[in-house]
C-alpha cells in the first residue's frame, strides 16, 4: 500500500523509553528518514496525478478552452520553433514521447520507483541502526577499532548484527517471524533492485505495505530496548 504519514502523525515509528543517546538517535534517523520519504511520495503522487488530468479528455478540453480564449496571445511554437530553441533538428515523425508516455512515465514513479527507494533506504538504515548498536553495547569494545559485520552466504548483515548483540553485547533479542519474513522480502527486493530485475521487483512492491514496513522495522529497536533496560 502507498502510505506514510508525516512524523508528527505517525504512531508507527521508533519511540525510546530510555534516555540513553544511542536509542535517542536511531529514533531521530527514523523520524528524519520517514519525512524523507512521506514528502518524496506525495511530491511523486502530486506529479503523477496533475499529469493524469491535464492529459485526460477533462484536462485536454480546459487547456484547448485556455488557449482559445487567449489565442491572440498565444504563438503555437512549430517544430522548426522547438529545433531552433533546442539547437537540433526534431523531425515530427521520429518524435518518441507523447502525452500517454508522460502519465506512464508518473505513474511508475509513483507505484514503483518511489516505494522501491523507500523499502532500500528503511532496509539500509536498520541496518546502520543495528550496528551503531552493536558498537555501542559490545562488552570487549576497549579491543574494538572498527566493527564489521560479516555475513556468511546465508545470513545478512542484519542477521549478523542480531547475532553479535546475543554473543558480544549481553542483549538477548530473537526476531519474531513476522520481522524475519518482512525482512527476507525487503532484502530481495534490494537485490532485485541492484541486478535490475524489474518484474521481480515490481510483483514484490505491489505487495508491500510501507507503514507496516516502518512499523516492523521499529518493533525490531523496541525489543532490543527492552532487553537492554532489563539487563541494565
């Protein structure tokens, strides 16, 4: 589903019960990131839906009434105008994109390019969350001089980090399989982003809901809290 709310409205972003700086600042990322984002997507849902009108039977009879009613004013650029303004020759009958392309060219932007940045960005920045986290809470950081999370064939870095936080943080969290099954999806949909496999990707974001992304992303720092605040 396309959805997000501004942060000020949204109930389904991270929101620490503790005073400690790091948690204090994952919930700054998300609150920063889902702006981002929420703006990014009515901005692309503004654009998308101006162009449906003004190229609909509707728009196209208001813009033919504007010009009618001004035709004095008006001088209809020719192509020779346009070749000239552009310095390069258009030939009419090798011109490429008409008004049906540029509703289409919106409408992907807004139902797939867009959601696919947003799922990539809440992917990555989980990702950084969880090893600021990680760095933060190791109990052998004296010996630690750049952590680096590194995932075997079948893992993520997003699974190594929970497993680091057990072993070396004294932070006992276990995704539910909810989290582990959203996450498996959005990780696919990264690699199917970076290898440019397009139908792939686009049949995968047709089924996602991005405010349960968001929600599910900052269930998985609520829990982490929690187990810190008991251990504490």
């Amino acid at each position: 589903m396309i959805n997000l709310k501004e942060s000020s409205f949204a109930n389904y972003l991270f929101t620490p019960k503790s005073n400690e700086k790091v948690f204090i600042d994952i919930e700054t990322t998300f609150y920063q990131l889902n702006d981002y984002c929420f703006f990014l997507l009515e901005k692309t849902k503004s654009e998308f839906k101006k162009n449906e009108y003004d190229y609909s039977p509707e728009g196209q009879a208001k813009a033919e009434d504007e010009v009618f009613e001004n035709i004095n004013d008006v001088k209809i650029p020719t192509f020779e105008d346009l070749a000239e303004e552009m310095g390069e020759d258009i030939n009419p009958s090798t011109y490429q994109f008409g008004p049906e392309d540029f509703v289409d060219f919106w409408k992907d932007n807004y139902y797939f390019l867009t959601p696919a940045n947003i799922l990539i960005l809440l992917y990555f920045n989980t990702e950084k969350s969880l090893k600021n986290l990680c760095v933060e809470f190791n109990t052998e950081k004296n010996n630690v001089v750049k952590l680096r999370l590194k995932p075997s064939h079948n893992t993520s870095k997003i699974e190594e980090a929970f497993k680091y936080l057990n072993d070396k943080c004294n932070i006992q969290y276990t995704p539910s399989d909810d989290v582990k099954l959203h996450l498996k999806e959005i990780n696919k949909i990264r690699n199917n982003f970076a290898h440019g496999d397009w139908d792939l990707l686009k049949e995968r974001i047709s089924k996602i809901d991005l405010i349960k992304s968001f929600k599910i992303a900052s269930s998985i720092f609520e829990d982490i809290e929690k187990s810190f605040m008991m251990n504490k």
